[in-house]
C-alpha cells in the first residue's frame, strides 16, 4: 500500500497530489468518506421523488434556473449539460495535469456535499488507476463557474463519448473505456453539475506549477551560488546576522542555502580596497529570490486548502439542506496564480541578469563569451539573448489574469476569475524559466573552468559543478558543440530533479 494515496476529502497534500500525477500512485477511498458520499446521494433521491424545485437538480443551470425540468428528463438533463459544455479549444492538457484534476475532482466529491452517487465517484478512481486519461483542450474555461468546458472533456468518456489516451495512445471515449475492462455510466441527477462545478482544472495546472517553482525556487540558488563564485564575491552578504534585523522568511532561507552551498570555498572574498561590494544581482540574492521563495510558500498553502475543498454548487449539507451558492468562483485562486507567475518571473529575470554578468567580459573579468578564443568562436555569446528573450516572453504573460472579466450566461455569471488562465500562465513562465536557470547554470561552471578553480568550490556548489560535468563537458571551440542540444542537456538535468537531488545530500536547501 505504500503506493497509495487514500482520499477523504481533508487530507490530500501536494506532494501526495505529485505522486498520483505522475508517479502513477493508485488511489483509494476512505471508509468514513464513503458514508458521507451516500448520505448525501440519498438527500438528492429525496428531492427528485419530492419534485421540490431545486436548482442543479431539478431545474436548468445558470440563467435557466427558473426552468423545472420533470423526474423523467432529470437524466438526459445532465447528460446535455456534459455534451454542451464540452466546447474546449487547443492543444491537450498534458497526462500529469489531466490526472491531477481526477484526483482533485475525486477529492472534492468525497467531502460529501455534492449529492453524487459513489459509483460514479469509483468510476472516475477506476479510471486513475487503470490509465485512461481523458483528452482535456487547455483552453475554454473562465474560471467562474467552474471548468466547465475542460471539466466536461474530462466527463465525456466517462459516458462512452470524447476521448481519451489508454496507455498512452489516444482512442475514442468508448473504446479506450473498454481496453481498460471498465463501462461507460448514465448520469443520474445532479452528477453531471456535480462532476463540471469547480475550480479543478485551474487548481491542478497551478498546483503542479507550484510544486515544480518550490524546485526551481532552490535551483536558482545553486546557479546565484555557483555565479558568486565564479565572480570571486564577497560571502558577508549571506551572514545571519544581517538578515535577521531584517526577518523576511524567504530572505532568511535564501541566505541561510547560500552559507550550505558555498560552505568551505576557496572562491568567495572579503570586502577590499577595489571590492567593497558586488552588484545587486549577486549581492541581494537572500532579499530577491527569498521575495519569490515567500509569494510560492503562500501558494502552496492556497493550493493545499483548494485541493481539499468542496467547491461544487449547489451543496448539500448534512442535515439536508441545498444551498446555492458560490464555491466554484475561481478568485480566491486566481489572484494566487497571477502572483506565482509574477515570483516565478523573477527568479528568471535575475538569473539573466547574472548570465550577461557571466558572458560580458568587462563584468566578469573572464574572455568575452566564456570562450577562450574568441572572434572565431561566439561561445556563450547567443545563450544570453535566448535567455533574454525568455524573460521578455516571461514579463508580457506576467500581466494578472484575474483583473479581467468577461460577463456570461445572459449577465447571470457577471463577474469572472480567469484563474484558468492565470494557472496556464504560470506554467509557461515555470517552463521559460528552467531554461534560463539552467543557462546560467551551466555559464557559471564555463566560467570556472575559464578561472580554473573547480576543486575548492563550497560543499553545495562543489556537487553541482560535478553533477554538470558529468554530463556537459567544458567547451573549447564551437565547432565541436550545438549550442542548443548542450543547453538540452543542462535543462534535462535540472527538470528532472537530479542536479537538486545530488546537491541536497550534502546542503538541504529551504523554501521557508
């Protein structure tokens, strides 16, 4: 069972959120979870059996609230609602975030307030654990009432309908349902509402975001490390004691990383006559990217709140009651989204401020380019425009999403998040931004080398100009590299955890 996350509704962490997504964990239901989801499928029975005008139940949806629909159509109503609303736009979400989103959604309904019938809720656990991932458009939800369009794509094969990957290859709904052993469903009242009302698509794309920032967050300090090195800068900036006048957490964290990594090296200087004190970039490494490192921690307790919530409408309550009301409004993460991308777009843009610190020769004191010849060799001269370029990109998708809004059904939902768009955001910055980690990354050990000064780095660093050379080697003359599939090397290194992974046996690092 040490590969399974067991869901109830109150429980699910981000690292457990991880391991179902891409880890392949299975999932399992609580018990207590369980009694909850029945109890409250038997309050919605009783409402069809009643005929009591309830809205979501039996009546339209949105400004059609005040239509009734009779106990016989009930069914074919959330059916409709299933195929209408699947209207989504673009390139697939990405078998990580699909599976993210079952298992949020999952965990959503075992809160008990959704009025949805356990097989149902087992159906989508089936699907989890058997590799049949809906084929989810990235594009088409406001945020608002719920992902209602990617929402109802991750529906359709549920009904038979849609489509869906099987072990990785794309199939028509059914079919990949089939190749599973597992059998399309009829919804029954409120399902479909109960299965397309929330904030899950957006909460899954920024949850994984966040979770791979809070890597990256770390990672910069071992690039900001490694590039105070290869400029021979001055340590004292990292002293305790001039951070704790000043208790910022992530500035604390951040400084307290950067005396782990460059522990013991024979390459950081004190302040001297000529050098009294370095440029921003490397000298407020604690105060800037500890500012990232506290907008991610506040994220990150957002997201695992958001994962643990009930946000279907209307919701059932446990003595009975139907309440109609807002908990699928994606603004309380919309705004949270908006601020990931902004703290993740800084990490960038001061990592590539320091790789023109690392290639400008009257900066760094180093050959032009970090190469030794050069004029017929350009060596790094092109990975500082690429970068540049990456966080220009960066700072145009930085723009808040939740400041807009757009009113829809008929003035009915006249207020919306974007929050989907805000997670999508923040994604594209994240996956910028390794690049331009991993470039000054990889600068800084050229530069090293440039200085020949690669055994008595510090403890931290000292591993992670290892853990590149073992994969990247010093580059002599151009003609001996394709830039690109270096910096491919360098990216792979960093997005896959192992850089981090070496470094941290010997220097844990902390967000907070």
């Amino acid at each position: 069972m040490s590969n399974t996350v067991i869901l109830d509704g109150q429980h699910l962490t981000l690292e457990d959120l991880v391991h179902i997504a891409r880890d392949q964990y299975t999932v399992a239901l609580d018990e207590q979870a369980i009694a909850s989801v029945k109890r409250s499928r038997q309050i919605v029975e009783d409402i069809v059996v009643a005929g009591t005008p309830t809205y979501g139940i039996n009546t339209g949806f949105g400004s059609l609230q005040s239509l009734s629909i009779s106990a016989e159509d009930c069914q074919q109503l959330q059916e409709n609602l299933i195929r209408t609303h699947s209207c989504g736009y673009g390139e697939p979400l990405a078998e990580d975030v699909v599976r993210s989103i079952m298992a949020i959604r999952v965990n959503s309904l075992l809160k008990g307030s959704s009025g949805i019938r356990l097989s149902t809720i087992q159906l989508l656990v089936d699907m989890l654990n058997h590799h049949v991932v809906p084929h989810i458009p990235e594009k088409g939800s406001l945020g608002a009432s719920g992902d209602l369009a990617p929402l109802s794509h991750m529906v359709l094969p549920m009904l038979g309908l849609g489509r869906a990957y099987y072990e990785g290859e794309l199939f028509p709904g059914k079919e990949a349902m089939e190749k599973a052993g597992l059998a399309p469903i009829k919804l029954a009242s409120k399902e479909g509402l109960a299965l397309i009302n929330g904030t899950t698509v957006l909460t899954a794309i920024g949850a994984l975001a966040t979770y791979d920032a809070i890597k990256l967050a770390k990672l910069s300090d071992i690039a900001g490390a490694l590039s105070v090195e290869a400029h021979n800068g001055i340590a004292a900036v990292f002293a305790e004691e001039l951070h704790t006048i000043r208790p910022q957490i992530g500035q604390l964290a951040t400084a307290k990383n950067m005396r782990h990594l460059i522990a013991g090296s024979h390459y950081t200087t004190e302040p001297k006559e000529g050098h009294v004190q370095d440029a921003y970039t490397l000298r407020c490494i604690p105060q800037i990217h500890g500012a990232s490192k506290d907008s991610i921690a506040y994220v990150k307790e957002k997201v695992e709140i958001e994962i643990n919530s009930g946000t279907d409408n209307p919701i059932i309550t446990a003595d009975g009651k139907v309440i109609s009301g807002g908990n699928f409004h994606g603004e309380p993460m919309a705004q949270p989204f908006d601020f990931l991308g902004i703290a993740i777009a800084e990490i960038a843009n001061v990592s590539e401020r320091r790789i023109e610190r690392l290639v400008n020769r009257q900066l760094s004191g180093l050959p032009s380019f970090l190469v030794k010849h050069p004029g017929l060799n350009s060596g790094f001269m092109i990975t500082q425009y690429a970068a540049a370029a990456l966080v220009s990109e960066n700072k145009i998708l930085a723009h808040p999403a939740s400041v807009d809004s757009i009113p829809s059904c008929e003035n009915q939902e006249d207020f919306v998040s974007m929050g989907t768009i805000a997670a999508r955001t923040a994604a594209q910055i994240l996956d910028n931004s390794w690049r331009v980690v991993a470039t000054e990354i990889m600068a800084a050990c050229q530069a090293l080398d440039l200085k020949e000064q690669t055994t008595e780095l510090g403890q931290g660093t000292q591993v992670a100009y290892q853990c590149v050379r073992d994969v990247l080697d010093f580059i002599e003359n151009d003609k001996d590299i394709e830039v690109y599939d270096e910096l491919n090397k360098a990216t792979a290194l960093i997005k896959d955890g192992t850089l981090l992974e070496q470094v941290e046996k010997v220097a844990i690092l902390s967000l907070q």
